[in-house]
C-alpha cells in the first residue's frame, strides 16, 4: 500500500509544504525524530523533518526544499491524490521534552523552520516560555506566516539577511541580545551548519545548553551505512541512529561541513535538469 499525498502548498521561491498519510509514523512520532521518503521503485531514501504528526488522521506534515532529484519529483510530477512508495519512521532519537524555562528554537533552513514549530508546540505544552526566531534570506524566502511558529511561541521573530522582512540579520543576532538580556535558559536549533558552528561558540561561554540538528547525507537511516558519520566528544557517532539532535557544544563542526559537501555536485546536476 501506498502513502497518499494529502496537500501541497508552495511557500517560498524554494521550499514546499507536503502533507502524507502515514498513521503509523504519526502514532509514535516525537519532537526530534524524522521520517525517511522513498518516492517510487527508482527512488532514493530521503530523510525529511516533521513538521506535524497529527496522531487523530494519521498524516504527517513536512517542508521540502526543492533542490535534488527527489524533491524536483516530489514537486514537480507528484500531485494531491498520488501515493508514495514508502514513508519509514519515526527514526532517530526524541529531544527530552520537560520544563527548561526560557526555551528558543532557532532556525534558518528548510529542515529547521518544520522543527521549530514541532519543538516549541511540544515545549509550550510542557509549559516552558517558548521563543521562535525564523530566519530567511530574503522576502522571497519567507513562508506565509501560517506555516510559522507563532501559534506556539510567546516571543516570534523573523529576520531576513537584506531586512526585506522583519528584522535585518540573521537569528544569531537576535539570540545574543536575548542572551544578554539573561532570557535563554536552553537553546534548540537547525538549519545551515555553518551557523550552528557558530551558534555553538556564541552560547559556549554563556553555559547554555545548545541542542542542534546535525544534518548529515544519510543512506539507510539506520545506522549501518556509515554515510552520516559525525565526530562527538572524540567519538565516532551515527546522525541517524543516535541523533539527529547533538549537544552543540561536543560536534566537531568542521568535520561536519567538510563532510556535507560531498554530494553538492549531483544536487548541482539535479537542479539543471528540472530547472532548465
Ligand atoms: Fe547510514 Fe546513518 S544513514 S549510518
């Protein structure tokens, strides 16, 4: 049996909103786990964040970036109504979902923005005082706000890089003035690795605890193929089985970016054929 496709909704110049049904993922599903897509009988596994797993209809909600083969598909031959191969989850480790106090969830790609609001939802229930900073490049990248945090964030920013939309910069701007107005207890975050390395050096001295996303090429999902290898606290560590979520503070980062770079020349060749 297939996974039917329940919406899709564009929200930017680059990233879309997909819908599926997917009971069993949305049963069990927790803040900090994800789901693997598998399209059709050609296609490739790939890790997608949740946006929502509504446990009442079984469907699961996902943002996509349009920016490989599969996601070209996914948008561009894949319509309301079609099914999916495969959808296997929830895999990966939940984030510990208790009372912190002053809780942000950062953000600054595709992957992070879904995150942000399923981690704040979850924090706002165990009642912690939720701060959701969404950062773009540009206005044209903003999604329209209902697909934001707001609904489950006392405190909601959006910054664009030009200040096209809400404030000019970018989130680790905002969360050093936070920081230094003493109203971070935790820091929760995703998106580009880059600016979780320094999202990591900004909060180190501060001793606040950073919990990022460290997205890495992942293959099986599952641990055995060695594709999402990290280095953490001096070990060897898998993103998929024993993440995705790590303590910022003990990621060997450069390691990270240098290894996320290996696949940018096929994702470069995809982009050329479904844009051209
Ligand atoms: Fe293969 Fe993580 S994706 S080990």
């Amino acid at each position: 049996m297939g996974y039917k496709i329940t919406a899709k909704e564009n929200l930017s110049v680059i990233d879309f909103f997909m819908e599926v049904e997917a009971p069993h993922v949305a049963r069990s599903w927790k803040p900090g786990q994800f789901i693997v897509l598998i399209v059709d009988e050609k296609g490739e596994r790939v890790p997608m964040s949740v946006y929502y797993a509504d446990k009442d209809t079984g469907r699961v909600g996902m943002f996509i970036r349009r920016h490989g083969v599969t996601t070209f598909k996914l948008w561009y031959e894949k319509q309301v109504g079609d099914e999916l191969l495969s959808v296997a989850g929830p895999l990966g480790k939940p984030i510990e979902v208790k009372h912190y106090g002053n809780v942000v969830f950062a953000a600054d790609a595709v992957c992070a923005q879904a995150e942000c609001y399923a981690t704040l939802k979850a924090m706002k229930e165990a009642g912690n005082y939720t701060i959701a900073i969404h950062s773009f490049e540009t206005k044209d990248h903003v999604y329209p706000e209902k697909f934001l945090s707001k609904p489950v964030a006392d405190e909601f920013y959006i910054t664009t890089e030009d200040g096209s939309v809400g404030r000019k910069g970018h989130y680790l701007d905002v969360l050093k003035e936070l920081i230094e107005q003493d109203k971070v207890d935790i820091v929760f975050a995703g998106g580009k690795l880059g600016s979780l390395k320094k999202l990591a050096e900004l909060t180190r001295p501060y001793g606040i605890p950073t919990i990022t996303t460290v997205r890495q090429i992942m293959v099986d999902g599952t641990g055995m193929c060695g594709s999402c290898r990290i280095l953490y606290d001096g070990e060897v560590k898998f993103a998929c089985r024993d993440g995705p979520m790590f303590d910022a503070h003990k990621v060997d980062w450069d390691d990270v970016i240098r290894r996320d770079s290996r696949f940018a020349e096929q994702q470069a060749l995809a982009r050329e054929r479904y844009l051209a």
